[in-house]
C-alpha cells in the first residue's frame, strides 16, 4: 500500500491550517502533486505562501491537518533529505563570511556524520552541482561578491546536491538576470523529466504560463486549484488578488 | 617608580612573568579570551550582541546566591543566564511588547536584583571583581572552573561548528535537511552563558559583553571566510587580553577596562584599515604604489 502511496504523490497536505500565536496565516489548504509536476503558488504578499513552504519544510508546526510527503511524514522527509528548499534573495544574509562551495556542500550535511566531514562523492556531489548551474568558475567565491542571478544558482546548486525529489523555491525568477533566467527554465526541465516535484511562488504571471502545469491560488486559504489552462483564469486571479483586476497585474495585452 | 625598567622591550615582557599573579592572570586571560572570541565569530553573524549583552548581565544574582550557598558560581551563573533568556522568549510570546524593550528589561531587573543581593547578603563577596572583573586575583579553584568550563566550550563548539555556522546561515535549511535547530539553539545559548561565566573573571559582568562582540566584528571585516573569522576572532581576542594585562600591570590601570580597550583599538585599526571593508582600504593604497 505505501509503494502505491509513493508512486502518486510526492507531496499530499490535506486542510493544513497554521497559526501564529492565535494569528491565522493559513487555513484548510490542500494540494496534491505528483512526481515530475510542476505547481506555481500563487498570491499576494502575506497571503500564506511562504507559511506554505514553511508548514511542508516542518519550519512550522501546522495546527489542524495532515501532511505526507512521499506518504511519509514530514520528519521523516527531513531525514531523507526529500526536501529542499531554495530561499528568496532577500531572504538571505549575502554579507555572511561564506564561499559557494560552502553553501552547496550544505545541501550534503544531512547525510554526512555529525563532524560534517565530506566524503568523496560528497565532494562530487558538490562539484557535479555547481557545473549543472554554471558557477565552476566561482567555486571559493564570497556569496556577498556574487550577482543576485548568481547567488539564485547558487542555492539551487544547493538542492541539486542535496539530491531532493521535491524542490520548493520562494521567488526563484525575482531579480536575476536573463541567462540565470535561461539556465534555471531549461534546469527545470531537466528537474522535469528526471521526475522532481517542483513547488515554486512567484508573482510573475508570465512565468506561470510558460512553465507551470499546475497552478495553486492562494488567499490564506485554496482560492483555485488545477492545470494552469482551466484555473488560471482572470476571474481566479482577481479573487486571489483581493479584486485587483488582472489587467493591471498582467498589463492590458493579456 | 619602575619608568626605567621597560625601557627594553624585553624588560617590558619579562619582569611580569617573574610574579605568579602575572603568569596566571596571562594565562587564564588567554584562555578565557580564546573562548569568548570563538564563539564570537558566532554571535556577530548570528545577531546576536544584545542577547549576550542580556545574558552576561543576568548571570549577576546567580553569582551572588552561589556564592552565599557556597557553591560554584559557574553553576549560579549558568541557571540565570539561560534562565533569563527562557524569561526573555516567555515575555515576548505572551505580550506584544517588542524584542529588544523585553530583553532590556529583563537583563536589567536581573542586573538590579543581583546588585541588591549583594548589599544584603552579608559575606566576603568582592562586589567590584565581579562587575570590573580581577585577573590579577583569580583562586586556584577558579582556575580549574575556569578551565574546566573552557575546554567545554571549545570542544561543544568544535564538535558543532559546522551546524552552528549552517544554523547561524540559513536555519530553514538546517531544519528542511533534517538537522536539530531547536537543540543548536540552546547549544548556543548554554555556550553564550558560560563564556560569560569565565569571561566576567577577566573584564567583570559590565564589560563582558565586550568580550564576546568585539573580537567577532574585528575578524569579520577581515576575512570573507568562515574559518579564517575565527582564526582571526581567537587571535585578536588573545592578543589584547595580554596587551591589556601589561599595560596595566605597567601603568597601574584596571585590567578589565584596559583588555577591552586593546579590543576596541584593534577593532577601529580595522574598521579604517581592513583591506576589503576598512575605510581607507590598505589593499588599494598599496596597489597605487606598485
């Protein structure tokens, strides 16, 4: 039964709710994804997108709700390294001491010893990582000299390393440039058909239509849930939007 | 009276040495220098100064009960600093009054309660080693605390500097890769308290803080890698605790005072002169002369 389980869903959360000390940031959200799909999250600022991520990383705690990630829970997902997590820019302090390898040899940690001591293919790991997004050349570069295009990949070589079979990424085409734009779209590609589940949240509508099969709205709560063709329609999106019409958020040629 | 002495260098180092007080005040300072500045590099990247301003503070009733109870101060110590912390994390749940307001008012009532102890418990406490410290006093029993509680800093942080300095970066990951940040959390913090505990020994409660600020921040516009940031935070931490215990064994200064101003200066020769990120950036002003 669990192997049928795994083979249908990567991620299943069934009516999560989370709660900030009584603040309600996200309630009765469900979303179901299966291996080589990818979903777009979609919302506006505090609508509960990064709660989202948080409640399937086990960031925090959900209060109501069930969550399954390979039919697994998630403590045990964060054991298996199942999971990684690609952060916003801003979500990160750039000034800190630290080299790219040192960043993308974190995606190793959770499989190495207590010491953190990299093994071979730890090694390799790493190094395969940084070729696939293009950094060879910056190996033992500071994170804070890099462009934020480059810092992206950086934190995506992270999660390829890590070898995760879901990947979420907060805001993964805000301020980079258009080659690290090109390299991440064809690198979901790849993510694609090497059957990786991808969860990513932008607020480029653009970007949904180009490579989202899925799309997830949400407004502290599932405002629309399907294939991208049937729900991302003007009418979802100015619910998700709180009535902005989706005009002034696409421009007027969409 | 003794002007005539340094005018040698090699004088200036060792006419100290010939007393015992000296040699083990050099020695415990270093050590206890050694671990503030370790965990330093920790506390500045995590943001942490105003939590170890907090906690050296409210380690003060705990030094004053142990010590009317007759037991290990480091022991009194420990309890209140993580004990405040624990309030601090308490406070700011249950109320809507901002971070920073809760732990000023914590470490400070903390701080008041200690001071008020001390007036009324009738005993031999030294009310002024404890807040401007006393190197040059130490007991032998402090010496063993003190190394004793240093060796297990040193070896907590070695064994977990790699998941600290991941905890410090980038905690979500931590946690997403399966990683216990709840537990490096109070690894953290028990190790804040106890380099407290042996650094008021040094400089005293007031200025300790300094101990585990300073050296962090000098070393971090140093270096833009994380080991070299601690490399440096443990040097310059060691090298103004015994430029502060000469100078002040030769021109009868408070020590306490004295070690923490090296640091200051050592900080500012960076902040003007640190190659990438110093004002004047020696880097380049060499590069034009070449």
């Amino acid at each position: 039964m669990e192997t049928i389980n795994y083979q249908n869903f990567r991620i299943e959360a069934e009516n999560i709710c989370v709660d900030y000390n009584g603040k309600v940031a996200l309630y009765d959200a469900n979303l179901r994804l299966q291996p080589g799909q990818i979903c777009g999250l979609v919302g506006m600022n505090g609508a509960g997108k990064t709660t989202f991520f948080n409640a399937l990383t086990g960031f925090v705690n959900i209060s109501k709700g069930k969550i399954r990630i390979n039919g697994e829970s998630v403590r045990s997902a964060q054991k298996d390294q199942t999971i990684a997590y690609v952060p916003q820019n801003e979500g990160i302090d750039n000034q800190f001491p630290i080299s790219v390898w040192d960043v993308v040899m974190m995606g190793r940690y959770g499989s190495m010893n207590i010491f953190r001591c990299p093994r071979e293919s730890d090694v390799q790991a790493v190094r395969d990582a940084i070729e696939r997004v293009d950094l060879t050349d910056h190996l033992s570069t500071p994170i804070g000299n890099l462009s934020g295009g480059q810092r992206k990949r950086t934190f995506l070589a992270r999660a390829i390393a890590q070898r995760a079979s879901i990947l979420l990424l907060d805001e993964p085409f805000s301020g980079v440039d258009i080659r690290t734009e090109k390299l991440i779209s064809e690198l979901f590609i790849q993510f694609k058909n090497e059957g990786k589940t991808i969860l990513l949240s932008t607020h480029d509508m653009i970007h949904v239509r180009e490579f989202c099969d899925l799309v997830l709205l949400i407004n502290k709560t599932v405002v629309a849930y399907g294939e991208t063709s049937e729900v991302f329609t003007p009418e979802n999106i100015t619910t998700t939007f709180g009535g902005i019409s989706p005009d002034f958020l696409f421009g007027p040629e969409s | 009276m003794e002007l005539c002495s340094f005018l040698t260098l090699d004088s200036f180092i060792t006419d100290p040495l010939t007393h015992d007080f000296m040699r083990k005040a050099l020695l415990m300072s270093s050590l206890v220098a050694a671990v503030c500045g370790f965990l330093s590099s920790y506390l500045t990247l995590k943001g942490w100064a105003l939590m170890g301003d907090a906690v050296s503070h409210s380690v003060m009733p705990g030094v004053v009960v142990a010590y009317a109870l007759g037991l290990p101060f480091s022991l009194g110590a420990f309890i209140f600093g993580v004990g405040s912390v624990a309030l601090i994390g308490f406070i700011k749940q249950k109320s809507r009054v901002k971070e920073d307001t809760v732990i000023g008012l914590v470490f400070t009532g903390f701080f008041a309660l200690g001071i008020v102890l001390v007036s009324k418990i009738k005993s031999n406490i030294d009310l002024h080693s404890i807040l401007f410290g006393s190197p040059l006093g130490i007991s032998l029993s402090d010496v063993k605390q003190t190394i004793f509680i240093s060796l297990l800093v040193v070896i907590l942080l070695s064994i977990f500097r790699k998941d600290l300095m991941l905890y410090c970066f980038d905690p979500r990951h931590a946690k997403t890769v399966g990683i216990n940040v709840f537990f490096l959390h109070y690894l953290l913090l028990t190790c804040l308290s106890l380099a407290a505990v042996v650094g008021l020994q040094s400089v005293g409660i007031i200025l300790v803080v300094a101990m585990l600020i300073t050296p962090g921040a000098t070393a971090y516009l140093l270096t833009d890698k994380f080991d070299n940031m601690t490399v440096i935070s443990v040097l310059s931490a060691i090298i103004s605790s015994l430029i502060g215990i000469y100078v002040s064994f030769w021109f009868d200064l408070e020590t306490g005072g004295s070690i923490v101003l090296a640091q200051t200066f050592i900080f500012l020769f960076a902040f003007l002169f640190a190659p990438r990120y110093g004002i004047f950036k020696l880097k380049k002003l060499f590069a034009g002369y070449k």
